[in-house]
C-alpha cells in the first residue's frame, strides 16, 4: 500500500511532497539546484540522476527540459521526465513517459518496474502485471526496483511473488529501514509473523520513534508482557506530539493491553486514538450514512434466481461489515479446489467509473441500461482480475465495502452469488471500533455512531435478503466457529459445491491473506473472539443505547448468542 512506497531512487523514510516543494527549497531541509552546465546528454543523464539522490526536485526538471528539448524520444530522457513527473506525484503524466519510454528502451528493467508501479497507483492491475512479470528475474542486482517491484506487486494482491524480491532488497541494503519495513509487511501477508515481529523489533531497537512500526509490530504477534509497552510510553514521555500524530501509538498500546487482559486501561487506549481521528473527520457518520443511502438503494427485487452461467468462473462476493468474520470464510472456500479468491479489490467500482463515467451516473444508470452495457463492466472486471483468476469454477471477492454495491453487482453478474457474514451486533461494533482503518469506514471511531450506522446497514441488509431471496446466503460468525462441522458442509451445499475435508482446516491453506484477520485465519477455528467484547461491556452504553433507539431490543441482540 501507499505508506510502503518510496517516493524517489534515495529511498528515504520519511513522506515527501514534490509539488509543494519544488522551487521552495530550504536549505537545511534539500539541497539547492545547481546550475545545469554542459551540452553533452551523457553529462546532463549524469547530473539529473545525482539531482534524485539529493531528491533536488528543481535540478531533475531543468536537465529534464534540455533533455527532451535536444533528445526527446531518447529512453533516458524520458525516464527522467517521468522520475520527476512521479515526485510531483503526477502519476498520469508519469505514466504516459515510461510508457513511452519502455517503447523505445525494451530492454530497460527500471522503466518497467517504474511504469508498473504508475499503472498499479493508476488502478490498472492487468497491465501492471504484464508490464512487471517479464523483468522480475532480471532486478536481481537492484535493491531499489527490488522493492519498488515488490510494493508493486503486494498492490497487485501477490505477497507470496513480492517476498523474494522483498528478502533481496533487504539483503543487498540492509541498512535501509523501508526495506526492512516492507520485507516485514511481506512476511505478515504469507504467514510468517515471528519473523516480522523480528524485523519491526530491530527496526523500533534503532529508530524507537517510529510509530508505524510500534503499530505493525502489535498486530504481528500477542503480547505477553509489558516490555513494547513501556517503550512505547517513554516514545509519548520524550516526544510530546498531538494526539493525531500518536495515533498509530494508541491503537498499538490498545492491541497489547487487550493481550494482557488489561480491559480499562485497553478501553481507555482505544478511545484515546478514536477520538483523535475522529477530530480529523468529524463529519464521517453523516458522510457514510448518505453514501450508503445513495448507492444502497436500488431495488435488486426480481433476480432472486441466478441466470446461466459459465462452467468457470462464477463470482462469489462475500459482503458485510467489516470484522464480522469474511477472512474466515474466504479462507474456508478458497480452501476448496474450485474456488480461486480474489482477496479484497475494488475492480467493481473501477469497472463502473470506467463504463459509465462515474459512480453517480453508474448509480442512476444501471438500473435500466441495456445488457450490452452491463456486459461490458463485467468484462471489465473480469479483464482486470484475469491476471489472477485461474481456471476455477467459482472465484471470490471479498471486499466488505462491495455491499452498498449489491443491487448493481446483482445486475452486472445475474450468476453472482452473495455471502452476507454476520456478527453479534456488539461484537462486531466494537470490534471495528479498535480496529484502525485506513480512509474508509468513517463511523467507526465513535461507539454512537456506530450503532447509528448498524442499524442502517441492517434495514439494507434485510431488503437485499428480501430481494436476491436463493443467492443471498447469510453466514453467522458465532455458528461458524461453534460449529464448524455442521455449518461448513452447509455453506459449501447453498454454493452448489462438493465437500472437501481441506475447508474444515482453513489454518492450513498456505495462500497470502492481507487483512486485518491475516494472523488470527492462520490458527484453527476457535470461539476465544465470540464474547471478548464483554470484558468492555461497562465502557459500550452509546453503543447500546444507539442500538435500542434504533430498533434494537435487549432480545435481538441476544439473538446469535441463543441459537450457539
């Protein structure tokens, strides 16, 4: 993801932004331009690759423009106008040099892995693949595309391809921390989180500021004692900073006092960090609420049996809220041999944006377009995700937030079949509300609002199982993990597939997960998460409240639990 990135050929830690820097130099912060001399392109190659090592943005751009002012279609010069154009973080412009580029410089790894990486930020995932798999053998000298091509292919959703490309840059500049951080994200996603505790331990040994890593390193492993929370108490004791810069602190502390059975001093800790992001976005409820409510509501009434469909290649999207259990139960169905999971994409939204202009006019639209217009986002979707479909019967996409997109997928793929994974409505609120997320989900850093938000989504909930009636297939968490025996067999019978002893052993399935769940899916189905929101049941009253004055009674929150 984003924050795994670098920003330019120094590979430097910390963000930087071109645009709003290039022409206002300080001195103790980047190095002044110097003047551009000489007419040779060698000499001016030179001196604009040494400008990126400096990161001396306004160099790059005068040895750039008499570049392509004298060579413009050399490779050189228009990888450099493209380095540039990647700074400023103009990734269209970015894109269209290397592109240009790679046409004229085939045998060039760098503009390869450069332009992948602009095609996989600009959401085109196919190309991006086929641009980056034919050079990942040949960076093997090449710490920074090493891990650019990396970086690139975890947002291709291939941790398992990025890992050896991730070790080498590692291996051949180990002092370079973003390596080392990335190295250690891989290892997270492929099932290997003792080693990527080991590399965050060693990274936080130097460097014990860095907050990110303090987060990331709660998430790898359990705590079982207090020693990463006393280094993290003295990071807030020596470097006083605004709550919203100790965000990722609090959440990490919230994760390991949890751990420790802490269940206060864990609360506490929480609603330090969710309250400090929702100072940021205070007006996340009502913004979600209306995007659920615009999108959402389309009627999918009259498609409650699913069309023909092909032998290959059936969707399954697996929908809900977030944390209500998804990971486990892509994981059980990817463990059958003919289910193929996409993970978590967004190649439905893209699909409409690219069909129909926007998500507005997609919303207004599909709803009475014609079939040849819905085919043609389907064919979208499946060109983008082609690079990872393989030959299955089923494939899935287990995106939480393809929900306010039922209606619409329903009519884009009459053969999709829809999983709706449930949750006790406190375990799950709670559940999200100490779960940091990244730009999405913006109710769920207020217990209220949560509520609020729940209730919603239930009454969408209901009339999508109302309208897809056969393919909407609802699974409880609290079932599943109770009784795995029983509730497997059944989900895979409504799928239409055959029993495979493999999904009752969903710990064994070796695929990358890159979810929040992508530790606890590598252990056996266990029922331990089930009732943990009660340890905090006295901190969670606007959370019931809400939930009672939206239509909640004490009984039917209680529903799940009776029927365990």
């Amino acid at each position: 993801s984003e924050e795994h990135r670098q920003s330019d050929l120094e590979c430097q830690s910390e963000p930087f932004d071109a645009k709003n820097t290039v022409g206002k130099h300080k001195p103790h912060q980047f190095y002044l331009a110097i003047e551009v001399k000489g007419s040779d392109t060698a000499d001016l190659s030179q001196t604009a690759r040494a400008a990126i090592g400096r990161r001396d943005w306004q160099t790059l751009s005068r040895a750039a423009t008499i570049l392509l002012d004298k060579e413009p279609n050399a490779p050189e010069t228009l990888f450099l106008a493209g380095v540039l154009e990647r700074a400023k973080k103009n990734h269209v412009a970015a894109r269209n040099y290397f592109e240009r580029a790679l046409g004229l410089g085939a045998e060039r790894q760098d503009i390869a892995v450069e332009l992948a990486s602009q095609l996989s930020i600009l959401s085109h995932h196919r190309a991006a693949f086929d641009v980056l798999e034919p050079v990942l053998g040949r960076l093997k000298d090449s710490p920074f595309y090493s891990d650019l091509a990396a970086t690139t292919l975890i947002e291709l959703g291939l941790p398992e391809l990025a890992l050896p490309l991730a070790q080498r840059a590692s291996f051949l500049q180990p002092t370079v921390d973003i390596f080392s951080a990335n190295l250690a994200s891989c290892y997270g996603y492929v099932g290997q989180p003792q080693r990527a505790a080991e590399i965050y331990q060693a990274l936080l040994a130097a460097r014990p500021e860095n907050r990110r890593n303090h987060y990331f390193l709660s998430r790898v492993r359990r705590a079982t004692d207090d020693k990463h929370l006393q280094q993290m108490n003295a990071v807030l004791k020596s470097d006083p900073a605004p709550d919203q810069r100790n965000i990722f602190l609090f959440f990490a502390q919230g994760k390991e006092l949890e751990d420790l059975g802490q269940w206060d001093d864990a609360f506490a800790a929480y609603q330090r960090g969710c309250a400090a992001v929702k100072k940021m976005i205070p007006d996340g409820l009502p913004m979600e609420l209306d995007k659920l409510r615009r999108i959402a509501s389309a009627s999918a009434g009259g498609m409650g049996s699913a069309s023909d469909y092909p032998v290959r290649g059936r969707p399954i999207f697996i929908v809900g809220l977030p944390r209500t259990g998804s990971t486990l139960t892509e994981r059980i169905l990817s463990s059958h041999s003919d289910v193929v999971s996409l993970g978590e994409t967004r190649y439905f939204e893209q699909a409409i944006q690219a069909t129909f202009g926007s998500i507005h006019a997609a919303i207004e639209q599909i709803p009475s377009c014609s079939r040849d217009k819905l085919d043609s986002v389907a064919s979208y979707f499946r060109r983008e995700a082609s690079y990872r479909l393989g030959d299955g019967r089923f494939f899935i996409d287990k995106l939480p937030l393809n929900f306010i997109f039922v209606p619409h997928i329903a009519r884009v793929f009459p053969e999709a079949l829809f999983v709706y994974t449930r949750r006790q409505p406190e375990a799950v609120c709670f559940a999200m509300f100490k779960q940091l997320f990244t730009g999405e989900y913006l109710y769920s850093y207020d217990l209220a609002d949560l509520g609020t938000y729940y209730c919603e989504h239930e009454h969408f909930r209901a009339q999508f199982a109302n309208d897809l009636t056969e393919r909407w297939i609802e699974v409880s968490y609290e079932k599943m993990v109770s009784m795995p025996e029983s509730e497997i067999p059944l989900l895979l019978k409504k799928l239409g597939l055959p029993m495979a002893e493999a999904c009752l052993t969903p710990q064994k399935n070796r695929g990358a997960s890159m979810t929040a769940s992508s530790i606890q899916v590598r252990q056996p189905i266990h029922q331990s998460a089930v009732a943990g929101w009660r340890h905090f049941e006295a901190h969670l009253g606007p959370l019931m409240f809400a939930l009672h004055k939206n239509g909640f009674s004490a009984n039917d929150l209680r529903v799940e639990e009776s029927n365990e």
